[in-house]
C-alpha cells in the first residue's frame, strides 16, 4: 500500500529556452513532477507508467534513487517513450506543444499488481488514459485527484497540439480533487469565465478545485468559498515546465496528512517556485527550504 499513486505517462521532453541555442532534454510528463516534488515531501508514491524501449535507463534510476516505486513502469517493447518538443516564448509565458512519438495506453491490465493507496493521481499527457482505468483506481483509493490535461489535447498529423472538449465527463463524477490551468478548464467546461467554469467542475461533485495561473499563482475552491493562492517569488524563473504538476503533487502530500486546505496550497505554490529556478524536474530543492516558502505565503499573504 502506497500513500500515493500517479497513473500517467513518463515522457522525454527537449525543452526549447530563449536564452538557449539547443533544447535541454529531460525527464518530462506529470507523473514524474508530481511524484517527485510528493517524495520530497516523504510521500510514498509508485507510478503508473509506460514507455519505450528509448527511455533513458538514467531516467529511472533518478526516480529510483529519489525513493519512487518503479515497479507499475512497463517498458514496452518495439515501442517509443512519448516525447514532445517545448517551445517557449521570450517571456516564458506561451509554449508550444509538440508531439514526435507516444508510448501505448495504460490498460486495465497494467493495474493489476496494485491493491490499495489513500491517494491516485490521475496525470494523462496525451490520451493514454480511459475512464474504465480512472474507474478501477478509483476503487482503490479513498481520495481521487484528476489533472485532465492530457484528456483535453489532440494533436494534427505534425503532432502540433489543441484543445478539445473532454469527451468523457463522467471521471469528473469519480474526482475529488481537480487541479488544471485556465485553458483545460475552458476545454473541460466550456466557459471561459474563471468563476462560471470552477461552478461546472463542482457540478459534478467535485468537493475541491484548483486551478493554476503561472506567475498570478493559482485559485482554489472548496466548500463554497474562493480562495487567491499567491505565487512565491522565485529566485530566478528560468523554466515553467511541471510547475503546475509539482503543485499538485505537494498539495496531495499535505492533504493526505490532514493539514489545514489553505495550507496545503500554499505548500504546492511554494514547492512550484523552486522547480521553475531550472530546467528539468529536479530543482525542487528539499522539504525545509519548501516549507520555508510555504509558511512565508501562509503567513504573510494569506493571514496577513
């Protein structure tokens, strides 16, 4: 039994930077962000995961060696890791997405060596994951977070990426906690009004709603109230990839110890700030210097 599950495809990501002439490439997708900046928080997490016969064997063994349980990673044969192309603005505030290869869909099959866990994170990055799998995680944990943005994303023939409404509705009816960016909960719902659209999400039952604005910080509704979660400062912003995943991923890990909500997110914004300080999931430094931040936006910020 695991405090913490993260279904979702690993991925390969070279990541284009203005002040940079190459790509960096890294160890990518939601599932690694959000267990990683979970683990520093000393949550116990496992994934769930497929990739390819090109995936990095440096990859694993940095997740490995962070305490993550590698043991639902499929490596499929005759197959490709899902990599995407980042491209970013000059002022980090637009990427383009682009999709070269994805690895194959979790299957039912793939879950089946797992029994319990208090937390499943759901972090698809390109389709890889149904409502059938979302359904059977679900049965076997008590708290159900959905990142829907891989559900939200189709990709041309050139592996250029769009938005498009969520097909399948129902995982909102299984979620608890649903965490995305402005964009994906427009796609999710149809409005582009912030307020209207978080109202849509708790329609269906969803009990708490998060949702990420990059440097604005993030919102965050629970029990009919609305709450403004501030950004920490960086020391300097130098990549903003994972930020939202890493958000999540802290929040879960403060949520499953039952600490106060607001608390919880300003955990998640403070760990974001770290990971945005360089390129790649690792920069989030440890659990000291993120509550560290985490207790100056509670404090001064929230309380203040």
């Amino acid at each position: 039994m695991f405090d913490l599950i993260v279904a979702g495809h690993l991925s390969i990501d070279s990541i284009f930077l203005p002040d940079r002439h190459v790509p960096f490439t890294c160890l990518g997708g939601s599932a690694a962000y959000a267990s990683l900046a979970a683990r520093r928080l000393d949550v116990s997490v496992s994934i769930i995961s497929k990739v390819g016969e090109d995936f990095p064997k440096a990859y694993l063994w940095l997740l490995q060696k962070e305490g993550i349980d590698l043991s639902g990673i499929v490596n499929t044969k005759a197959a490709l890791t899902t990599h995407f192309e980042l491209k970013y603005d000059s002022r980090l505030s637009e990427r383009n997405l682009h999709l070269k290869c994805r690895a194959p869909s979790i299957t039912l099959g793939d879950l089946q060596k797992f029994a319990l866990a208090d937390a499943v994170h759901i972090a698809p990055i390109a389709n890889e994951i149904d409502y059938e799998v979302v359904e059977n995680l679900k049965r076997r944990c008590e708290i159900l977070s959905l990142d829907p943005q891989g559900l939200v994303r189709i990709f041309d023939l050139d592996g250029n990426m769009i938005y498009k409404e969520l097909q399948d509705k129902r995982v909102l009816e299984l979620t608890n906690i649903y965490k995305s960016s402005l964009k994906e909960i427009e796609a999710v719902t149809g409005f582009s009004d912030l307020k209207s659209a978080i109202k849509a999400v708790h329609d269906f039952g969803v009990e708490t709603v998060i949702v990420t604005l990059g440097v604005k910080g993030a919102v965050l509704s629970v029990e009919g109230a609305i709450y403004n979660i501030p950004s920490y400062p960086p020391k300097k912003f130098v990549d903003p990839t994972g930020a939202g995943d890493v958000f999540i991923g802290s929040f879960i890990a403060e949520y499953l110890r039952d600490k106060e909500i607001l608390w919880c997110a300003c955990v998640g914004s403070a760990a974001a700030s770290l990971v945005v300080e360089a390129a790649g999931p690792l920069s989030l430094g440890d659990k000291t210097e993120i509550f560290r931040r985490a207790r100056w936006l509670h404090e001064k910020e929230i309380k203040g």
